[in-house]
C-alpha cells in the first residue's frame, strides 16, 4: 500500500511520514486490495487531527480522530481503521465479495448558520456506479455517514440510503 501524507498547519517531517506508513502498513494484513491511503496530518488550536482514506475495491475505509498529540491521533485513527475491517470483512466475505470496482467519492454539504441564513459552501461531483441497497448501506456504514447516494442496480435509478433514529434504514426513490 502506497501512503501519500499532506500536512495543514503542521510540516510533515520524514519521522512523522514514516510512523505513519510503519502504522498504515499493519493494516495489509487485514485485507489484501488496499488501494492507495491518503492521511492529512491538520493541527487546529492545540488538536493534532489525522484523516485517513483508503478504497477498497470500490468501496472506502476511513477514520479520522483528533487528539493532543499527533502520534496519538495517529495510533487511534489504525486502530479504528482494523476494527471497521474486521467489522466488515466478514459481511463482505458473506455477499461473496461482490464487489463493484472502482472508487467512489461522498457527497458532502457543509453549511454554515450565518445572519443571511445558511448557504451552498461546498459542491461535490462523483461518479455514480450501480450497486444493490445492501451494498450501499454496507458502504454508508464503513463511511460513517448518516447517508449514501448510489445508483441502484435493479432499477437503474439515483436513490438514496439513510441512517433512521430508529437504528433502521431508509431508502428514498425518485418517482417521475
């Protein structure tokens, strides 16, 4: 697995680019077909913030967590990175890894409260690849988002999975 590290407010030094290839690479034996890991290093009033992705076979691992200290942020952020695998690597193992190839972006919106109301800071474009519901609620999960955009297999439309307070899933269809 290659490792590509960017820092914000912080230099990324080659002892901090190391530890983390050093603890990233544990994960490889976990799961074989780990694309890629993308870590930014952020430090923001004090917290040492590591966010890490990384797609596995058309679908993404990720974790961040923010602490004091960044080797510590960096220890935390790998370990909930091998409990979501093992989490997930039975369920996946179990749909006979059907998978769908390709990585595949979240789409996000970020607003902020301000006097004029809120307003469209962010927007995101990804490629849409179909997948069963319950490969999208898999994905929602591994993401740890409360929703996931997909292109639904059997109908061929956009629809929408989300997370109910209830614990269940929703699923939105367009009607036309």
């Amino acid at each position: 697995m290659k490792v590509q590290v960017r820092g914000r407010n912080i230099e990324v030094t080659d002892a901090l680019k190391d530890y983390v290839t050093k603890r990233l690479g544990k994960l490889d034996k976990y799961m074989e077909n780990l694309g890629d890991a993308q870590v930014a290093l952020t430090v923001v009033r004090g917290f040492h913030r590591v966010e890490v992705t990384i797609p596995i076979d058309g679908m993404i691992l990720r974790g961040e967590e923010s602490t004091g200290d960044m080797y510590a942020s960096i220890d935390l952020v790998v370990d909930k990175l091998e409990k979501q695998i093992e989490k997930y690597k039975g369920k996946l193992q179990k749909r006979g890894n059907r998978l769908i190839e390709g990585q595949k972006a979240m789409a996000q919106a970020k607003t902020e409260d301000e006097e004029n109301g809120p307003k469209l800071v962010r927007t995101k474009r990804f490629t849409i690849k179909p997948m069963p519901v319950e490969e999208a609620i898999l994905q929602m999960n591994l993401l740890g988002h409360n929703f996931f955009v997909f292109s639904n297999a059997d109908t061929e439309q956009v629809n929408v999975v989300y997370k109910r307070k209830d614990g269940n899933y929703g699923l939105i269809e367009p009607e036309f």
